[in-house]
C-alpha cells in the first residue's frame, strides 16, 4: 500500500525490478510510469534519474487516491524490451 503525497521511487543496478534479465546497461534505459485508469489520469512519468549505483526519484507524486498501475519498460537489446505492469493501492 501506498500513501497520497510525495514520495521516492529507488531502483537498484542489481537488477532487483526484474532479476535475472537487468543489467547495468539495461538498467540505465528504465523507464517507470503510472496510470490512474478509472479517473483517466496518466501516464505520470517517475522521470528516473542515475544516482550513482541506481536509479531513482525523489519527486514522485501521485495525485489522487485509487488504484494505481506502475509500468516499467526495460530496454533489454537494441530492438527489444520488456514491459511489466503492477497495480498498487493508493490511499
């Protein structure tokens, strides 16, 4: 769950968003964003930013309360990536 307000999204170079596929390389071409379907709000970009080790943000803020979906999209070859989405309870 998560709370209405400001907040941090951190995103370690391990590859712990999708283990066994991130790489440092892939990792730096993330790209998170998230969708309020029911109040047709989104996509907000988490505009990710290299920290050093990791990527993060600390100017995550979503809006309204709801169910949220988070879409990450990794490029994983010059062509290709992979898009994983999760839904998230705001309140």
């Amino acid at each position: 769950m998560t709370w209405l307000g400001h907040g941090s999204m951190h995103e370690a170079k391990s590859g712990s968003l999708m283990p066994g596929m991130a790489t440092t390389t892939q990792l730096d071409q993330l790209r998170l964003s998230f969708t309020l379907p029911e109040q047709r709000i989104g996509p907000l970009d988490a505009k990710l930013a290299d920290r050093s080790g990791y990527r993060g943000t600390g100017t995550l803020t979503l809006p309204i309360a709801g169910t949220w979906t988070m879409k990450a999209i990794v490029r994983v070859s010059d062509i290709g990536r992979v898009t994983v989405s999760k839904t998230t309870e705001v309140r």
